[in-house]
C-alpha cells in the first residue's frame, strides 16, 4: 500500500481532524422532527410526568462491579409544586413505576381489595412464560403458596401467608398509585428503595390508560426496583421485608 | 428568542418559550444519548432529559450556556439506562452508507476508497476499544465537537480529566491505527 501519506500517516492534527470527519459520518437511530419531540415533552410535563421511570442516578458513581452487585442507590424523582401551580403542595415520588403523593391524603379508602384486570391463578412457570419482565423470586421466601398473572402480563403477584408481592414493568408509566399522608416515606439504601411504614391507599393503573381501579388500603410497603422490574412487597414488618428484598435474585 | 429569555420564560411556565429549546436542542441530544450508549432508546432518553431539564431548571446558572448544562441531563439519563441495563456504555452507531467515503487523493477511484473506508472502520473500532472515559471524552471533543469545557461540564469531570484522557485516547488511537496502517 502506498498512499501519498504513508510516511507519517497520524500527525496529532490529521488524527483530530480524522476523528471528526469520522463523527459526521456516524450514522444514528433515526431521529425524530423536533417539533414531535416538543410536543411529547411539553405534553409529559402537563402530564405531571406520565412515564418517568427511575433508574439509578449518577449522583456518585459506584464501580462496574458494585452497580453489578445492585446495590446502586436509587433516588427517586422528587417533584414539588409545576410552575403551573398546584392546587394542593403534594409531593410526588415516583420509582419503578409507582408514584406516590405525599401529604393530600383523606381518610383512608374503604374500598375493598379487588382482581386486577384480567388476573387469573397461574403457575411461577406459567406466570415467568406470560410476564413482560423476568419474574424474580426472593430465595428468603421460597415458592410462593399463590401466584397471578394480570392485564396481559404487566403486573405478577405472588403470594405467601402474609406477604404480597407485586412484580410489575417498572420502566413505563405509572401501575400504581399511591396517596398517603406523612410522614415521608423513607429511603432505604439496602436495596435501593422506599419504606412505607403506615396504611395508606394504593390503586392499580391499567395499562390500557383506563381509569386507576378502586382505592384499597395497603399495609406498610416496600417499593424498589430490580433491574427493570418494580417491586411492591406488602405484609412483612421493615426488617424482615428487607431481609426478604434483599435475598431477589 | 435565545436561550436566555427562553429559560426565563419557561421558568415562569410558558411551556410554549420551552419547545423552543427542546425543538434547538433536540438534534444534537440525541445524537449525544446515541453516541454515549443508548442505542434505539435514545429518543426515551432524550425525552426523559428534556423532562426532567425543566423540572430542575431553578438549578440551571442564569448566563451560562443552556446546551452543556442540558446535555450533562442527556448523558446522565443515558449512563443510568446503560448500567441498569448493565450493558457497556457502546458507541450505538455504525458508519454511514448515504455518503460514500471517497479518498482525498482521487475521489472516485474505488480502490483509494475502499482504503479510506477501511481506516474509518478501524478508527472507528479503535475508539470502541477505548475505556469508558476515553472514549466519552473522544465522542464529546470530536464527534459531538464541544470544547474541552463543554466536554467537562456535560461529562461531570474536571478540565483537567478531559485533558488527560483525550491525551490517553489521542496516543492509544494514533497507535491503534498506527500499528494497522504499516502493518
């Protein structure tokens, strides 16, 4: 080969001007019109944020091998009042698919627990098949006594005397909804989540954009994420819903 | 309008004064979230970015330059759906077919331009084997072409790291495709 500048082929400067040709010819995942994607983020902030998923933040930044280890901290999305002006100062945490509205709870929903859309009993084995997300299974609690498959494989549930365990798609939209009053939830470094220590109401989001279904009260509540599957578990006391938590694999 | 009377409307709620900045911006934060890693997400990133921009605008520095600042928010989003993907941060890009690359010498002649594709496709090969940081700070410097303090602020390290690494990433490439060229 004998091109004209073999004999000093990478000067610094050829380089750098090498490298930036080569950055106008990279070719990307189409981009869509501006003005689209104007019109989509204008409308998730009128929204309050529909669609905000939390993912863990880069606020410090563990090494590879530690973020393996999942034991990332997740930092929830904290909204205060829109520009716009709330009628109330609720404040909204969102993670893995749960938001929860601190501070402008009522009494407590009477609402009685109802099926999920479509939900039906099914096997683990049935129920991993039919999920949209790996179904994970805490090793603390062993196979669960009951398990569900609802709204189309959005949402598993599994079950154990006491304990409820919702598994859901925590990267899209809201699945539940949560209104409590104080005090704050409180952040759980250990898994990366958030502890719901009182009974509050909870209510199922359909994926179809439906209307949420009837309240219901939900005892204290452990929300967390793990990988992209949200996870409320239900029943335990804190020690033992982290215990329980931190045993997913 | 610019950017500054932009964000000083948005900031009182015209949500109108923000498409502005998100439809001047939207471009080059794409290719920003694609380039760092976010492959055919990029436009989710992009979107979450841009949401999540406007929410924290109080914390944007009134007279600085909007674009760094928003594109740090690009780059964050897309290192967190990186590692909660736990998948290396890649270069989601490959070489572009619409412009043919013809050598520099004879254009047209299809063997001088086989060759000059060949050393783009190793350059390019040579900066996915980079580290982490080498490579970011040689997408920032020269294919996003921001300057070193742009680089600094959008990847959240010091002037000096952004020296240093494109430092690194310049020799390693020079000898990468070096090494390729005489041999």
């Amino acid at each position: 080969m004998s091109t004209s500048d073999d004999r000093d082929p990478i000067a610094p400067e050829d380089l750098e001007t090498r490298l930036r040709d080569l950055g106008e010819e990279l070719a990307m995942a189409p981009v869509p019109p501006p003005a689209d994607v104007a019109r989509a983020v204008r409308a998730r902030i009128e929204d309050g944020g529909a669609g905000d998923r939390v993912r863990p933040r880069a606020a410090w930044r563990p090494s590879p091998r530690v973020a393996a280890a999942a034991v990332a901290v997740l930092t929830a999305v904290l909204l205060g009042a829109t520009p716009q002006g709330r009628a109330a100062v609720v404040s909204v945490l969102r993670i893995a698919g749960v938001e929860i509205h601190v501070g402008g709870a009522g009494p407590l929903p009477t609402g009685v627990p109802s099926p999920l859309p479509g939900e039906r009993r099914v096997t683990l084995e049935e129920a991993r098949r039919g999920a949209r997300f790996p179904v994970a299974v805490p090793s603390a609690l062993g196979e669960p006594s009951d398990v569900r498959l609802a709204d189309g494989g959005r949402v598993v549930t599994l079950l154990w005397p006491g304990v409820r365990l919702d598994e859901f798609d925590g990267t899209l939209g809201v699945v539940w909804h949560k209104e409590l009053g104080e005090p704050f939830p409180e952040q759980v470094g250990v898994v990366g989540g958030w502890w719901i220590p009182r009974s509050h109401g909870v209510s199922y989001v359909p994926g179809d954009g439906g209307a949420p279904r009837e309240e219901r009260v939900a005892g204290p509540t452990l929300i967390w994420q793990h990988k992209l599957v949200g996870l409320r578990l239900e029943g335990p006391d804190r020690v033992e819903a982290m215990r329980i938590a931190s045993s997913v694999r | 309008m610019d950017d500054d009377e932009a964000v000083t409307r948005a900031l009182a709620g015209d949500l109108d004064a923000y498409e502005v900045l998100v439809t001047r911006y939207s471009a080059v934060a794409h290719r920003t979230a694609s380039l760092l890693g976010a492959a055919d997400e990029a436009q989710d990133v992009v979107q979450e970015a841009f949401v999540k921009a406007f929410r924290h605008l109080k914390g944007f520095r009134r007279g600085s330059s909007f674009r760094p600042w928003l594109l740090r928010i690009v780059a964050n989003e897309t290192h967190d759906l990186t590692r909660s993907r736990g998948r290396r941060s890649d270069l989601a890009v490959r070489l572009g077919r619409e412009r043919e690359p013809y050598g520099p010498g004879d254009p047209g002649d299809p063997e001088s331009a086989a060759v000059d594709a060949d050393g783009r496709a190793r350059l390019l090969e040579a900066v996915r084997a980079l580290s982490d940081g080498e490579r970011e700070a040689v997408v920032c410097r020269y294919f996003l072409q921001l300057s070193e303090a742009e680089t600094a602020e959008v990847l959240g390290v010091r002037l000096g790291t952004v020296k240093s690494r494109t430092f690194r990433a310049l020799r390693r490439l020079r000898e990468e495709v070096g090494r390729e060229h005489f041999g």
